[in-house]
C-alpha cells in the first residue's frame, strides 16, 4: 500500500503509475533466463518472469488473470490482457505447448471481456504437459516493455501464491 492507502495493483490512471503483475497461479519463481526457450530467455518478447507450477500439481489449474484488464487475445496454452491499451501481458502455460493442439487445457474467459485481477481464464494438467515431455514452466511478460521499466517483486526460486505480485511495470507518460 502507498502512503495515501490506495491498493495500485490496477492504478495505471497517474503519469508514471506501476502496473502490478501478480502470479497466475501457485508455484515457483523462475528468471526468464533460465528458460530453455531463447525468445522468452533472452527477453526478445519483453521482460518478466517465469511460474513453474508445484511438483506434483494432479489435476486441473487454473491460470488466473495476472492483472485487471481486457483479455486480448486467448489460445488454448496462452493468453494477453492489457491493464492498458498498447499494454499487453502475456501468460504463455509451458514451453512449445502449442504442439498439443489444445489437448489439456480449457479456455474460460473470451476474448475481448473485461478481466479482474485473479479471474480464471485457462485452465490446464501441468502434470499430463510434462508427462507430454513440454515444460510447464510459464512465463508472464510484459510484451514489448522495457526492460528498465520492469522490476521484479521475488527472487528467483521464491514459492507464490495466486494473485501474489511478482512484477511491477512503470508505465511510461504518453
């Protein structure tokens, strides 16, 4: 909280406001440079961070929004929301998980709704993507950010939780 009390994980109204980006669901921090995938590993789609699931996660989970927004654009394995017009995040569950074609996962939000923070919007089997042979780490990107306007909030290796910021994304003035 700020001085004046108000909770800015969704404040983007200020000149120079933080976005707070919070984690998609249960699981681990992970650097995105230690990603086996160079796109995501060398920062080439934007800066953020990695949440690998917790081992042993049997079933379905739910990949939550990590900001209020609207859902852009949503595939089976990956979604956006943008905080902000031109803002777009990037939740992407796993690694070259777009070969399964959609099997494991479930789309429950459309494109184009208004999100709240923490709002379910895939779900999916971590648990049958790896027994698949795909990592199951997940990267949350802040798409074409500067790398400067994006800190981390957790190290890496750190346990979160659903909805716990990990990211903060200065939003330039326009």
């Amino acid at each position: 909280m700020l001085e004046d009390d108000r909770d800015t994980r969704d404040d983007t109204s200020r000149a120079g406001a933080a976005v707070v980006l919070c984690a998609p669901f249960d699981g681990v921090v992970r650097a995105l440079d230690e990603l086996p995938d160079h796109v995501f590993a060398a920062g080439i789609a934007g800066p953020g961070v990695a949440v690998e699931p917790l081992p042993g996660a049997a079933g379905q989970v739910l990949a939550h929004s990590p900001v209020a927004g609207r859902l852009v654009t949503v595939f089976a394995q990956a979604f956006a929301v943008e905080p902000q017009p031109g803002l777009p995040v990037l939740v992407h569950l796993g690694l070259d998980t777009v070969r399964l074609a959609g099997a494991g996962f479930a789309i429950y939000a459309g494109e184009g709704e208004q999100l709240a923070l923490g709002d379910p919007v895939i779900g999916w089997h971590p648990d049958e993507v790896a027994a698949a042979g795909f990592s199951t780490l997940t990267p949350v990107v802040a798409l074409q950010a500067d790398a400067g306007a994006v800190s981390l909030l957790v190290a890496s290796g750190d346990a979160v939780r659903a909805g716990q910021p990990v990211l903060s994304w200065v939003v330039a003035d326009d």
